[in-house]
C-alpha cells in the first residue's frame, strides 16, 4: 500500500515541471548569437571590422592609381615650347608651315624626337613621288622623241637635218640659251610643238631675197629692207 501511494505522487506531478526546458547559460542569447555566427547576420562588432576593411581597401587603390599617375608623368615625353627639325641636304625648312603644326603637335603632347620623326617621314615620301613624277617624264620625253624620229612628215632620213635648222633658226631668232631652255624641256620635244617649227625653219629658209646689186642674203628681214629703202633713195 505503500508503494502505490509513492506511485501515486510521482505520477501525480504537473507536467510543467515534467516537460521543463534546460536553458544554457548567458541569459538565453545563445541561439541568438549561434545565428549571427553560423547565418551570417553582421553583429557590431563585424560590421566595425568590415567598414575599416573598406577604407583601407579604398587608400590603397588611391594609392596605387597616384602612384601610376606619377610614372606615367614622368615617362611622358619632353614637349619643347619650339620645335628643332633638321632638314636633310636640298630641303630647306617650311617656317610657317612649322608655325601652322606646332599648337597641334602641343595638344598631342609630342615631343622634339616625335616631331622630327613625322618631318623625316614626309620627306621619304615627298621624295619617292618626286623621283616617280621624274622618271615618268623622262619616259614621256623618250616616246616623243621615238614619235617624232618615225613621223613621216619630219621623221626618216631628215630627222635629223630638220632638227638642225630648227635649232639653227632659234639660235638666231632667239638665243642659244634659249634654244637649250626648250631642248631640255618637256616643250622643245613635245611632237606638235617641233613639227610646227620645222615649218616654220623650212619657210625661212625658202625665202631668200636677191637684191638689186645682185648680193645674196640669207636674212629675209634684211634684204627686204634694202630692196625698200635703196628703190625710196633713187626714187
């Protein structure tokens, strides 16, 4: 009888008590933190080392990028307030066209050697294009003469005693430096300019005056003159 009233009371006590929770230590904020751990919840105090972190992250690359400024500025090329070119033998320096790049090779921030090196650059090619346009002439020249030696007016077994006249008619008329102006250029070989004066030689030469004394002259200007004037004094 005894032991059922023990039973009794042991089975008789509240369930509250019987179902009780064991709380851990620290007033119950174990769970709490164990989240801010483990479910990546920023407490204040991570959050304090996260925002030094940043800062120190951002001197940094302030740093590096003022460094890299200060190389770069130091690398750049010299740029001289007036530009020195050499030109090489037979050119002479365009002044005012050096005047007309400088404020451009300025902005571009080129230094002398830079500028020097585009000048070099623009003298190969204006003297590839001289040498070409030369070379084409001379085989221009060289056709005309080939023309005019197989011309069937002036060309054949005359040729050369037509040029010759030409040549005799120009020193008189003219000058020997001028007769060799126009043997030396494009003109004096050009095929219609010597046909006409082959003409005109050849007319000169037919037109021989014999004056009244009987003389011969072989200026046309000459004895007409003295045919003029001697008939004007007998008269």
């Amino acid at each position: 009888m005894a032991e059922e009233n023990v039973n009794a009371a042991v089975n008789e006590t509240p369930a509250e008590t019987q179902t009780a929770d064991v709380q851990p230590s620290g007033g119950g904020r174990g769970a709490d933190d164990g989240q801010a751990a483990g479910g990546g919840d920023v407490s204040l105090l991570t959050e304090g080392l996260e925002t030094v972190g940043d800062g120190e992250a951002k001197e940094g690359e302030e740093g590096a990028a003022e460094k890299t400024a200060v190389k770069e500025e130091a690398s750049a090329p010299e740029v001289p307030e007036k530009y020195e070119l050499k030109m090489p033998e037979g050119w002479t320096l365009d002044e005012e066209g050096l005047a007309e790049l400088t404020p451009i090779m300025h902005e571009l921030k080129a230094s002398n050697e830079q500028v020097q090196a585009v000048a070099d650059l623009y003298i190969r090619r204006m003297s590839a294009a001289r040498e070409k346009q030369i070379a084409d002439e001379r085989e221009t020249v060289k056709n005309w003469r080939e023309e005019l030696k197989n011309d069937a007016e002036i060309g054949g077994a005359k040729y050369e005693e037509n040029l010759a006249s030409v040549k005799k008619m120009l020193i008189k008329y003219g000058s020997e430096d001028f007769y060799n102006y126009l043997d030396d250029s494009s003109l004096g070989n050009y095929p219609p300019f010597v046909k006409v004066m082959v003409k005109i030689a050849k007319e000169l030469e037919d037109d021989k005056f014999i004056p009244g004394g009987g003389a011969f002259s072989d200026d046309p200007a000459s004895a007409a003159a003295k045919m003029i004037f001697d008939k004007s004094l007998k008269d």
